[in-house]
C-alpha cells in the first residue's frame, strides 16, 4: 500500500494500468497464422518477415528456429491495443535508439491493418539515461536504479535535511519547529517536488547521467519547496 501510495504521489494522479508482455504471449501464435494466411509476411533465409515500402530493414515476425521477437509481441501489442480497445492515439515513451523500430512498426501495422486510418500513434522519444560511469543504464540485465529505490533516497536525504534545519532552529532557540506531521508533509513535497523538478529540468531528448546527488544538488529546490509548506 505504500509504495502503490507513492507511485501515485509521483505520477501526479495519473492512474496506471499495467499490463505486462505475458498479457500480449497467447495472443501472438494466432497473430502469425493469421498473417501466414493473408500473405503477409515474405520468408527469408528460414525467418519470417514483414517488409516496409522505403525501408531496407525488415520486421522480423519468426525467427528461423520457430522462436519469436520484440517484434512479433509489439504487433500483438497492436492488436489490443488499437484494435480491442479501440485506442484514439497510441503514444510509446521509449529512448530514442528505438526511432527506427518503432517506425517500422507503425508502418507495418497501417499496412496489415492494426491501425485504422483515423487513429493516431507517436513514438515520444527520449534520451538514454546513463549510469556516473557514462555507460548506459540495461534494463534487462537489471543494473539500474528502480524508481523505488529514488522515492526511497529522495525520502531519506529530504527527512535528513529538515530534521538537520530544525535541530539548528532548536539549537537558536528559534521558534515555530515544526510537528512530527508536518516534518513528513514537508518530506514527501521536497522529495517528490525535487525528483520532478530534476527529471523535468533536462531536456528530453538529450542524453543524461544519472545521480543521486545531481538530483539532490542541482537544482536546490528544497530551500525553495519548505517555505511554501
């Protein structure tokens, strides 16, 4: 309950329905048959393709050893997605060294038919995000930091710092310290509010590293955030 209450808190009320690619996996076999069927896909060296007008590079659908790819599960993804459930406009955040699949890929689906031509998809690319090493951040192989795992820093380093601010108030003799409450209200809008701010100052489409004390550091939100509390 209360990493799903932070997720909330940081997606700013935007309800999220996920569904991941085992959701997608018993749709793809039928998905194949059925453009086998309709002549749509051109066999290759063992693989079976979908090939795009202007473009060299093929979808690859099946692989030559019956497998299937990242391909074949984003158009099952089509499917559903523009064809179940009717979607006016399909957006896909995903970095931008994915600009030329994702190209393929809407071109293929309007040319099969899993996109109408009244609706509407984007590719909102962004730059790769790299570790302090420079090197990129690889989901797959799990070598990143978890958006749980920044909510939980950013708690940690904002608590300390207001906590480190009111000992300092104590210690003058100062007034108006604030209560246990506000203390963890005044946390979660500093951290929240400084993770945001540090996400949203990059340009989107520029490559950046990733760090803990950037985020904290760069922007100094959090002298800006408390008064306002």
């Amino acid at each position: 309950k209360q990493w799903y209450q932070r997720r909330v808190a940081i997606t700013a009320g935007i309800k999220l329905e996920p569904y991941g690619e085992s959701y997608y996996n018993s749709r793809m076999k039928g998905m194949v048959k059925k453009l086998e069927e309709d002549g749509i896909l051109t066999d290759g060296d063992g693989c079976k393709l979908i090939f795009v007008e202007g473009q060299e590079v093929p979808l690859m659908v099946v692989k030559s050893d019956g497998g299937f790819t990242y391909d074949t599960s984003d158009l099952a993804t089509m499917t559903v997605r523009m064809g179940e459930w009717n979607a006016d406009w399909g957006i896909y955040v995903v970095d931008n060294g994915q600009s030329l699949h994702f190209e393929l890929l809407f071109a293929a689906c309007r040319k099969i038919g899993f996109i109408a031509p009244e609706q509407k998809v984007t590719h909102v690319g962004f730059g790769v995000v790299l570790g302090e090493d420079k090197k990129k951040f690889k989901t797959r192989s799990g070598d990143t930091v978890k958006l749980r795992q920044l909510l939980d820093e950013g708690l940690e380093r904002a608590e300390k710092k207001i906590r480190t601010k009111e000992a300092e108030k104590k210690e003058r003799g100062s007034g108006g310290l604030l209560t246990e409450e506000e203390i963890i209200k005044c946390r979660d809008a500093v951290a929240y509010g400084c993770i945001k701010f540090a996400d949203l100052s990059c340009t989107r489409t520029n490559d950046y590293v990733f760090s803990f004390d950037k985020k904290e550091k760069s922007t100094d939100c959090d002298s800006a955030l408390i008064p306002l509390l």
